[in-house]
C-alpha cells in the first residue's frame, strides 16, 4: 500500500536535497531512495512509500542529507519524531520551518590541526587495536604552550562530513572557540570498537546488557592511552587539566571512566548517557571519594526518553551527596526539545568546553 508524503518548505533557500527517513529505512537520514522530488508548486516536495502492511506504525522525520542538517522547529530547535498509523492508505502534507547546519560559519584559519596518531595502536588490555587521533590547537606548532586534554569515545562521528550518523563537528566547533580565545585544548578522539562497542562500552558488573568488558576499555584509556599522549604532546598531565567524555553508550563509560579514575579525570562531558543500562550506580564498586574537586557537565533532551532526564537528576544528587559541600561543580543542561543525534550533542560541545575549562570556577557549586 502506497501512502504520498507532501512536504511544504518554509526555510530559506537552500539547494541540498530532502529526504524522508524513519522506522521504515533503521533512520538512515540520505539515502537516495527516500529522496524527495519538487513539485510544480514553489517549495513542496513530495515521496510516495511503499510500506509493509503489518507494520502498525511509522514513525519519520526530515533531513536535508544527514543528522547534522534534520529539520527544525519554527525557534530553531529539535522536533519530535513524527508519527503515523501505517496500517492505512494517505496522502499527509508537513511543514518544515528551518534547517540545521544552514550556512554554519566557522572561522577556517582557526581549524584545528587534526593528526591521526595510528590507525591501528594497540589495546592491550583488550587485545585489540584502534584508530586514535588528536585534535591539537591551530598553532600547537608555532607555540611552546602546553593544554588540556579531554578523551572523547566514538571518535567516527566527532569531526567527519559524511559520518553515518552524522557527525559533532568538533573541529569547526573548536575554531570558533579558538577565535574567542577559548581553543587551547587537545582533543583525543577515540574510534569506537563498531561490532565490540557495546560490550566495550558496559561496565563490568551486572547491568541491563550482562557484564561488559568496561573496566578493560576504561583501564586502556588511563594506563596506556594518557601516558603516551603525555609522552608525545605537550599537554597539561594533571587531573585538574584532564576531562573524559562521550555520548549515549560513551558518555555512560565516561562515567565509569571518571568515577574509577578521580586521580587521572576531573572534568566530565556527558551527554545523554545510556544510564537505563545501569538505573543504579554501584558506588561501593567506584573509587571516587568526598574529596573529589572536579567539574561535571550533563545535558540531556526530554525527547529522548521518558526516564534519562530524571537519571541525570539522580546521578547529579548523588554525585553531590558523596562529595564534600563545595568541592563538586555540576550544571545540568536540559533541552525540552533535544533528540538523541550526533547534531545536538555537537551543539552542546561549545557550552560544556567553555565551562568546563574556560570559566573561573564559582563559590555555588551547582549550576
């Protein structure tokens, strides 16, 4: 059964092509299949889907070609997923307001420079091997200024056009902080294990997913990964200068990351962290204690689930309850509209940069 999707364009002009995506193509956001062509009306765009009959319903959304360009709200921020009874013929016209990744300016000659330290450097804790590469600051090479370093998890989708699901854009997104005076940071993007990531990626405790091999991937990144980016880069080793982060399954290993080393991390990045897969941390398990001094950054969209805003509410609470009155700096951003895609988390990487390393700390820890 054939249903006919008319789509009504209120951006601004804008060549790339439209695509459906959802349920029915596992959210691919450009495939040409699913390519919407102009109609004789100025700005309508329309598709016809052949969809199968025992599915009950579909649910879709708009991209001009990835993730990092999905359709927006009339206020320039994330919609829902729309949603329909698939078990029935029609003909259904939407309306799309703005765009994201329209015209995103960065300034180029602040670009960071971007080396890819080895395609293949060894984990031996988990007798495997990676992709790592560091993001250093535009003139790294022209100053004898040493940085901080932040670890962030599925380097794949951090700074790459084309990435499957889309990408941060941490490299644009740090020369625009870079021409704010605010880029004097190396950024260590780690490939994700594809097949192995989640098992990679879950504690090693019983969660949702079984035991995973966490506590070895978490072990590589403290005892092996630091060290040598230590060793080659002029970096800023101790903890205070240090953050580890990520996003969904990498930002809940972050977590872990942080909480069983507070002598190598003091700067978290999370961003909407599986933490269904752990609804309760184990702290007896962590070695963090009262006297951790760090700097934690949560955000969260409440159209990603109906439980991660309340759990980043608990882990922020608990997280201060354990800590001495002072000593723990946590904000917690949440986007009433915030979908879980690589485009928002980009979004949110300049705020959490800018406080987690850049503004002078305040006598009111929680923000």
């Amino acid at each position: 059964m054939r249903r006919r999707l008319l789509v009504h364009d209120h951006g601004i002009d804008d060549e790339r092509p439209i695509y459906v995506t959802g349920s029915f193509n596992d959210w691919q956001p450009g495939q040409e299949a699913f390519e919407l062509k102009p109609t004789d009306q100025p700005n309508y765009y329309k598709i016809e889907l052949e969809l199968p009959v025992e599915t009950e319903w579909v649910e879709y959304k708009y991209t001009r070609g990835g993730w990092d360009a999905v359709e927006l709200d009339e206020q320039g921020g994330y919609v829902p997923n729309r949603r329909k009874a698939a078990g029935t013929k029609w003909q259904h016209t939407d309306h799309v307001n703005r765009w994201a990744g329209v015209k995103y300016e960065f300034p180029a000659a602040f670009l960071p420079v971007i080396e890819v330290i080895s395609e293949a450097f060894e984990i031996p804790q988990l007798i495997r091997t990676r992709r790592i590469a560091a993001l250093l600051p535009h003139d790294y090479y022209h100053s004898d200024k040493s940085y901080p370093v932040l670890y962030l998890q599925d380097g794949q989708n951090l700074f790459e056009d084309g990435a499957p699901f889309g990408s941060w854009g941490v490299d644009k997104r740090l020369a625009s902080l870079a021409s704010r005076d605010q880029g004097d940071v190396i950024i260590i993007s780690i490939d994700h294990a594809e097949k192995q990531r989640m098992s990679e990626f879950t504690p090693s405790f019983n969660t949702q997913l079984g035991r995973g091999e966490g506590k070895k991937y978490v072990r590589f990144l403290a005892d092996t990964l630091k060290p040598y980016i230590d060793s080659h880069y002029r970096t800023k080793p101790e903890s205070e200068h240090t953050g580890i982060g990520g996003s969904s399954l990498g930002g809940l290993i972050s977590i872990y990351a942080g909480l069983m080393y507070p002598e190598v991390y003091d700067k978290f990045m999370i961003f909407s962290p599986s933490l269904w897969v752990t609804p309760h941390i184990p702290w007896e398990l962590m070695d963090l204690n009262d006297e951790f001094t760090g700097r934690v950054y949560l955000y969260g969209g409440e159209q990603e689930s109906a439980t991660l805003v309340d759990r980043l509410k608990n882990y922020r609470d608990e997280l201060l309850e354990r800590t001495k009155p002072g000593n723990c700096a946590v904000k917690l951003e949440v986007d009433p509209n915030g979908q879980h895609n690589e485009a928002r988390w980009g979004q949110e990487f300049p705020n959490a940069i800018e406080w987690l390393f850049f503004e002078e700390p305040k006598n009111d820890k929680l923000v």
